[in-house]
C-alpha cells in the first residue's frame, strides 16, 4: 500500500533520517577509553577496560563476580554449561553438558536465550507466557514439573526490559530442585522486589547473563558478562572462555575451551556507557509513557509490568491491539498479509506505515514453540502440553498466550534520541492505522 498517497496519512512527513528501534547513544566517555587501551597498548582480551567494566557492573548488579564476555549469548552458553556440569557431570569433549536433558526455557523471548541449551546438547522445553508481563508463566511451570518431573534446570528470560515472576519461579525451582539461568540481556538496570527488598535482574538466578549489544541499554558494541556470587564459577567461566588453558608453561587443556573473553577495546566503550545507565533507562521510561498516554482512547495496551513487585527498564516500547480491534491479516512463514480495515488495525499494516514514515518498529519475537527450527521441542501452557490440543470435532485450540501476543502486539521504535516531536508522529501514523 502506497501510505504516501493515503488521503488517511495527509500532511504526515517522512522523517528525514531513519528513527530506530533502539540503536547506541555514545557520550564521549567510550571514545577516552578506547583511547586509553590503544594509546597504552591493551588492545587485547585483557586490560584496566575490562577489569573496571566487570567491577562497575558487578558493583551495579549486585553480584561478587563479573565475567566480561564477547557476548551474551557465550554468557549464557558458559552459564548453561556450568549448570549442566554441575547437575549431571562432565561431559566428554565431544558431547554436551545436557545429552539427553531437557531444560525449561521461556518461549517468548529471542532465540539466544535457549540456543546454547542445544549447544550443550539438551533439548529445551517451552513455557508458554503470563499476560501480566508477557514472561514465563509461573504456572505454565509447575504444570511442566507435572509432566517432566526430572527437570533440573530453567532458563528465564526478561523480555523487552520487564522482569519475570520471579518469585513464584524460583519458589517452583525451589520445590522441584531446579537451578535457574536468568537471562538478563534486554532488562539490565530493571529491578524487582523480593525478600523484602529491591534487588537488579541479573542477581536473580543461579547463574545469571546481561548483554552490552548494539541494541541494547547500554552497548559496546557487543559484549557481555557472567556474574554471580561464587567464585568457583567465575573462575570456571574465565578459564572455559579463554580456551581452558591448565596451570602449566604449554598450552596444556584438560577441558574444552572457548575464545569467549571480552575485548579491552569492547569493554572501553562499555566502561564509557555505565554512568549512563540511569540516565538510559529515564529516556526510555519517559518514551514508554508518552506512548501510553498519546494512545488514550486508541484500542491497543501498553506492554504491562507489575508496579508493585517490579520497575523495568523500558527497553522496548511495544503494543497489543484489542482482539475486538484486530483487521483480518495471515502470516505465513516470512511474509504476512493484512486488510485495511475501517476502525481496526494490524500489526502488519502499523509496521509497514511505520516503514513508510521511514520509522523501524519490529514484529513482537515470534515465540520459540513456533520456530521450525524448534517445532518438534515440546511446548507447555497452563493447561498442560501445548501441542496436539486441536481436534477436529471440537472447536477451539487451547491456550496459547505467546501465539496471541505475537498476533496481536508489536514493538515501537524506543530509541532515546527520539525527539518528543518525531515521537508524537510516530503516535499520528498509528492512530491513522485505525482510522
Ligand atoms: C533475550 C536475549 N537473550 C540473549 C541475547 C543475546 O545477546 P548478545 O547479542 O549479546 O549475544 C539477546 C539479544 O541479543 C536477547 O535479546
């Protein structure tokens, strides 16, 4: 659809230059640092860079140890690991931690969350998400126990910045003897209230994993970290992601080894970020919040979160269009189809005006029980196992809260160099939708 020649989008204007997601916003800070390492020669995976990144982010969340990494996705792969060794032993070099294992994963959140589970061999098991925070539902969980009684290990993601039930979960771990990999990649600098305090996610599991990527609240570039409050594991995660070398004066290796460390040159920019943070997560609320009070008397929600038990960080705006609101559209595997429709709308046809305006939103992720590449992993809701509920003499398809918030919701652009002015466009071009 032309939404230029659209008599519905007149007098909107194209914004001159791309308004993003979410893209890095350097300071200047990250450019002495990375001068530093440069100008004294630590252009290497180790360096002041990364001992004062580690040190400021262990400081921040709340954790003895940090352990900077070239990513998190390789934290949380060093994390599963430490949790699969810990739980059924080593394994031999040629086989994961997990053979044989199943893991229960959080089913809306990015694919990186629970691909190092298939990196060390397990297979993961879906649970289907809450509406309250649109994370892994607390009872989705302990129906997955029901079925899966065995299970020792639970990955949970906080998608788009907003922190889990993690209360109940770890209560349910607790009971079942599971350990917990909290993935904390997109939610650095949210915090949740338990045990009678407020504590950062990224201290909440057993094993925990943020991410400094390009996206992300704060960046360097790429990057990531480990932390925890034993030592044993840190050191574990150092050795393993510097390619497991012995104490000895060859390369002598016991174990399989990883290049995983973070760069100094990485952690300079990182280390130029940190005193930002606060100021990021500000920026991001104040956009979450115009949002939610420009879409008054429009039928869509806000991604919601728990006032009284959490304080996100608001990496992602995003939306839910009312069921009663929702156009016709299909998607099919990579394209979808929408129809414009008086008073209704699509997240298709709001991305696609968005594109138009030259603004990026982005579909919610697709949930992970619905990905070919996951299709055949079992998938878990509140009413048990998720998968083979149709029937053809029956009507309906059981519950399926992920699949729902995928159909119906989509993410905004959330970038904090949005002017209140380019915002209150982006604003315009939905209501239009709907129009
Ligand atoms: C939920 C989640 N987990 C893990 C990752 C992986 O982080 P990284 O890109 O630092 O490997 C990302 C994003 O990239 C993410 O959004």
């Amino acid at each position: 659809m032309d939404f230029h020649a659209d008599p519905g989008f007149a007098g909107i204007e194209r914004f001159e230059s791309k308004l993003w997601l979410a893209s890095p916003t350097m300071h200047g800070e990250e450019k002495k640092w990375v001068d530093d390492a440069i100008v004294t020669n630590w252009v290497s995976t180790v360096g002041e860079n990364i001992n004062e990144t580690e040190k400021k982010m262990a400081e921040y969340v709340g954790c003895k140890y940090a352990v900077g990494l070239s990513c998190c996705t390789a934290a949380l792969h060093m994390a599963i690991k430490l949790a699969g060794e810990k739980l059924y032993g080593q394994a031999r070099p040629s086989e994961g931690t997990l053979a044989g294992r199943k893991v229960f994963c959080s089913d809306l959140t990015f694919d990186a969350s629970v691909n190092p589970v298939a990196y060390e061999d397990g297979e993961a098991v879906f649970i289907d998400t809450e509406k309250d925070t649109w994370n892994m539902d607390p009872a989705a969980l302990e129906k997955a126990f029901e079925l899966y009684p065995d299970v020792k290990l639970v990955v949970v993601a906080h998608l788009y910045g907003t922190p889990a039930k993690m209360d109940e979960i770890r209560k349910i771990c607790e009971k079942h003897g599971a350990s917990i990999v909290e993935d904390a990649a997109e939610s650095l600098g949210a915090k949740y209230f338990s045990g009678g305090e407020w504590k950062e996610t990224g201290s909440l599991g057993d094993y925990n994993a943020i991410s400094f990527n390009g996206n992300k609240i704060i960046t360097g570039s790429s990057g990531g970290m480990f932390l925890t409050n034993s030592r044993e594991d840190a050191e574990k995660v150092r050795k393993w992601s510097t390619q497991s070398r012995e104490a000895a004066p060859w390369y002598q290796h016991e174990e399989v080894g990883y290049n995983y460390r973070m760069s100094n040159i990485v952690a300079g920019v990182v280390r130029g970020q940190i005193p930002f943070l606060d100021e990021h997560i500000a920026r991001k609320k104040a956009i979450w919040e115009r949002y939610k009070e420009g879409f008054k008397g429009l039928p869509v929600s806000m991604n919601p979160y728990d006032s009284k038990k959490s304080i996100p960080n608001f990496w992602l705006s995003c939306i839910i269009i009312d069921e009663d609101a929702m156009a016709p559209h299909v998607r099919g595997d990579k394209d979808e189809l929408w129809k414009k429709t008086s008073g209704k709308s699509s997240p298709g046809e709001i991305l696609e005006a968005l594109a138009a305006f030259n603004a990026e939103g982005r579909p919610i992720w697709k949930p992970m029980h619905m990905q070919p590449i996951y299709c055949e992993n079992a998938f878990v809701t509140v009413e048990g196992n998720g998968r083979g509920r149709t029937n053809a003499y029956i009507e309906g398809g059981g519950i399926d809260v992920g699949a729902d918030i995928f159909r119906r919701g989509l993410c905004l652009p959330s970038d904090i160099k949005m002017t209140a002015e380019q915002q209150d466009r982006v604003i315009e071009i939905v209501k239009r939708c709907f129009a």
